[in-house]
C-alpha cells in the first residue's frame, strides 16, 4: 500500500481491507456463536465504518455518548444502547430522541438513579427502556450479580415505576489485562455466567428481563459458548491496536489503523529521528506500559505500512515525536531516516488515537483515498 501524495501530516491512516476482515471475522464467530452482535462505535465514531459493521450482520450499536446517538440516529440507525450510566440531566435528551422515532436504551446500577428515572418518566409521560449494568470482574461500574438485595431493588424501582426493564449488561474491561487464551477464555465464561445469573434472579423475583448483553473484544473473540446471551458489544476490534497485540487476540497485520507522520529532524549523538506527530497525534494513552510489551507510543512501519523491528515511538511532546532503537543508540538514524522520510505508527489504543484526528483517511489495496469525517463531542 504505497500512501498518497496529497496526505498532510500526521493523519490517521485506515487500512479498508484489514478494517473489513476484522469486520467480517467478528461477525461471523457471533453468527457461529448463536448470538446477535451490537458493535461499540466509540472506537470510531465515523458513518462509514458504522455502515460496514451494519451491511456485515450487526444488528443495533452501542454508544459511550449522546452525541453518537444523535449523530447515527440522524443516519437512520434507531437501535442504540447508551452503554454509561444515566445521569438524570440528560434524561431530557434521551425522552427527545426517543420521541423522534429513537430506539434508545438507558442503563443505571443503582436505586437512586433508577428512581431519578422513573420520576422523569412519570412526569413526562415517558415509558424509558432500562437496563440494569453488571460487575462481572471488579472492573468498573455495576452490580454484583449475586447482590439480590440490591440487583432486585433496582428491578422494582423501575418494574414498579412502569418503566420497560429491557434486561441486564456487563463489560469484563479487565480482559484488557489479560494475556493468554486460558485465561481469556475463563474471563469469557466469567462474565456471560455472571450476568446470565443476573438475569435469571430478575425473572425468579417475576419479574421480566429478556436482555442479557456481554462484551468486550477480548472475551468477544475467546469465548466457547455463549448459553442464555442475547448480544454481544465490542468496539475496538474493528480496528485493533497494540493493547489488542498484547493481549493476544489480533496479529500486528490485522491492525488497521496507523498515523502516518514525517520526519522533521534529528538528534543523532541520541539516535533519535524527530517527526511531526506527538501526543496529540497519537494520544497519551500509554496502555502497553503495563502488558508484556512496552511500545512506547507506539510501534514504527514504513510508509507502506511494513514493520520496522525494535523502532518503536519512545517519546512524545505535543507536536513532536522521538523514533529510536528499543535496544541501542541508532547512529545512522538520519541516513536511516532522512528528513521528509514518512513513517506510520501503529498506536497503543485505537480510540483514543482516533480521537485526536476529525477525519480518517482510508485507504484500499489499490491505493484509492477517501476521506471519512469523524465526530466529538458529548
């Protein structure tokens, strides 16, 4: 894949053909797995990408902001799942969208919101469809799904409120530190059990809950078996990264995004080439830091996206980045690396280095460019 001239720098580079394949992979494990998949567009945040998800067989998405939910609902997709607790201010736009034709699904851990909801509703004469957020691995947000007391709590404030109880929904977000497919695949099991086991304590208090949504890309693509599961969220896996490297669960040629940036200069007694993307090109995001393999800011490719071994991104300022040898001063850095050489590196997390740039740059195998408009905001 040889880049395009007319491509400034740094820009976010999209691979079309490996974005595809990581597309139509998931899609078909959650076909042969029995279950519906709701991609997490968080990761990417852009129209185009969405589509492709959706042509392939997802069914729905996932949001991390209302912002995504107008956006893609302005694109007429109208099954959405606003995967972060409620806050009762923006209940307002929840009901708007909804009102306008909006499939959107709420979800809370706790009886105070839950109640918040239910009085809006009440007021409103809105009936909102929630559901109830598992802890499945002590990760973040959520309810034991052992903790009755508190799990059916919140199922009656908002049965009992005559609110919609669409079903219960975790993340095991610690699968992300994880490494092997043993315990991958027991941090799969652990997280569909978990809220399976929710669920069934919901309908044995009788009260309904049909929804019972998992997901993270490591899980995603390492469990066996997914009994009692409706759906399936993952985001990253569309685009995949180093994190996801680390992990175990992607090949660094199935990553498909990269930032493509110059080289501006040189600091040769430290074996350093100088380019212009720094940690606002790639983000501060420095999750290899703690896994197996520490990629600095990230791993360095050629232009045509090939790997250069042990040259990895070590440092970053705002606008400008380090390139050096893992192992070693490089003092033939510069005839390495010339001024105006191009580079891409592939980041730790693809969200987050998606995040810096409002356009991705997609690119397919024979060179072909369009540039894909990506939105921010909350």
């Amino acid at each position: 894949m040889t880049m395009p001239s007319q491509i400034d720098t740094p820009a976010a580079i999209v691979d079309r053909a490996r974005m595809q394949a990581n597309i139509e992979r998931m899609q078909q494990r959650m076909d042969t797995l029995g279950v519906r998949f709701r991609p997490h567009v968080k990761t990417t945040k852009c129209v185009p990408v969405v589509r492709a998800q959706l042509e392939a067989g997802a069914q729905g998405i996932t949001v991390s902001t209302l912002k995504e939910a107008e956006q893609f609902f302005a694109e007429g997709i109208a099954d959405i799942l606003y995967a972060v607790g409620i806050v009762p201010g923006k209940l307002g736009k929840v009901m708007a969208l909804r009102r306008q034709g909006c499939s959107l699904k709420i979800i809370t851990d706790n009886a105070t919101s839950a109640a918040a909801i239910v009085a809006f509703g009440r007021e409103h004469g809105e009936i909102f469809e929630v559901w109830i957020e598992i802890d499945c691995d002590g990760h973040r947000s959520g309810i034991q799904p052992d903790d009755t007391a508190q799990l059916l709590e919140v199922a009656h404030v908002l049965t009992a409120g005559g609110m919609q109880l669409g079903g219960v929904m975790t993340h095991a977000g610690s699968s992300y530190d994880l490494d092997t497919p043993e315990t991958l695949g027991l941090m799969a099991e652990r997280e569909r059990s978990a809220c399976v086991r929710a669920a069934e304590h919901i309908r044995r208090a009788g009260m309904a809950c049909p929804g019972v949504s998992v997901g993270s890309t490591p899980t995603a693509l390492s469990a066996k078996e997914l009994s009692g599961v409706t759906e399936v969220r993952a985001g990253v896996y569309v685009f995949f990264d180093l994190v996801m490297y680390n992990v175990g669960v992607c090949g660094m040629d199935e990553i498909a995004l990269s930032v493509l940036t110059t080289v501006i200069g040189h600091q040769v007694e430290k074996g350093w080439a100088i380019v212009d993307a720094g940690w606002m090109a790639m983000s501060r995001d420095r999750g290899t830091s703690k896994q197996k393999r520490d990629f600095g800011f990230g791993q360095v490719c050629t232009a045509d996206g090939i790997i250069l071994p042990g040259y990895v991104m070590s440092g970053a300022n705002q606008e400008h980045g380090i390139v050096s040898c893992e192992n070693a001063v490089d003092k033939d850095i510069a005839a390495r690396f010339p001024v105006g050489t191009q580079l891409r590196i592939i980041p730790n997390h693809a969200c987050a280095t998606g995040a810096q740039f409002p356009e991705y740059c997609a690119l397919s195998d024979n060179n072909q460019l369009e540039v894909w408009t990506r939105f921010y905001g909350w």
